[in-house]
C-alpha cells in the first residue's frame, strides 16, 4: 500500500489480513485482533474506513456470533446507502448465505488461517 492513501502502519496490517481471507469465505473482528495482537474495536476502525473495498475485502469480516455486521462505518441501513445490504449483496455473490435475521447460515465457512508472520 502506498503511502499516499494516508492508511497508518496498524491498517495496513489490517488489510494485509483482508486480503488473506478465501474468496467465499469470512473471518471474525475477534479472529483478525487475535492475529494482529489487538482489539476488535481496532479492527472495526481499519475497516470503516478502507479506501481500498471492496477489492481489499473488508465485507469477508463479520461479528463472532455470525451476524453479519457493519459495512463501511454503517452497522445497519442507513442514508448512505453503505450498509449491510452491500455487504450481504457482496457475500452473496461469493456464495457466503445470511439468514433473513443476518446470521451466517453455514458456519463452516468461517475462517481464520492467517498467517501470522505477514502482519508483522
């Protein structure tokens, strides 16, 4: 990442880790902290404001519970139009399936392999 997209050092550890993650595929704010050594807090702020999605895949990170979480620094619909339906439309087409509550309906494509080594 070049230093003209003003990211800090600690973002782009972050989207390194993004772009980790297998197409048709999702992590975990909880699994990302946990490999970077942080927070999920700290997570959340790199991802709401990723200049680089969706090709740095910010929507493949969803909450520990499988709820399908925020998208672009907005948590459910808002005016601006960035929220969860983008992000559940840009899982879908990956074939990653959110139940009519938001849950992720097979658990079995969650994911959490990062290696380590890379975001240091």
């Amino acid at each position: 990442m070049s230093k003209q997209n003003q990211v800090t050092a600690y973002q782009e550890r972050v989207y390194t880790a993004l772009q980790q993650i297998p197409e048709g595929r999702v992590t975990t704010y909880a699994a990302m902290s946990r490999a970077l050594g942080s927070s999920p807090r700290a997570v959340g702020g790199a991802l709401r404001v990723n200049p680089f999605c969706p090709e740095v895949p910010c929507h493949r990170c969803i909450a520990s519970t499988g709820f399908v979480g925020g998208y672009k620094g907005d948590w459910e619909k808002a005016p601006s139009g960035q929220n969860q339906e983008s992000k559940l439309q840009l899982l879908k087409e990956e074939d990653v399936l959110f139940d009519a509550n938001g849950f992720l309906v097979d658990k079995s494509l969650m994911w959490d392999g990062f290696n380590v080594e890379k975001l240091k």
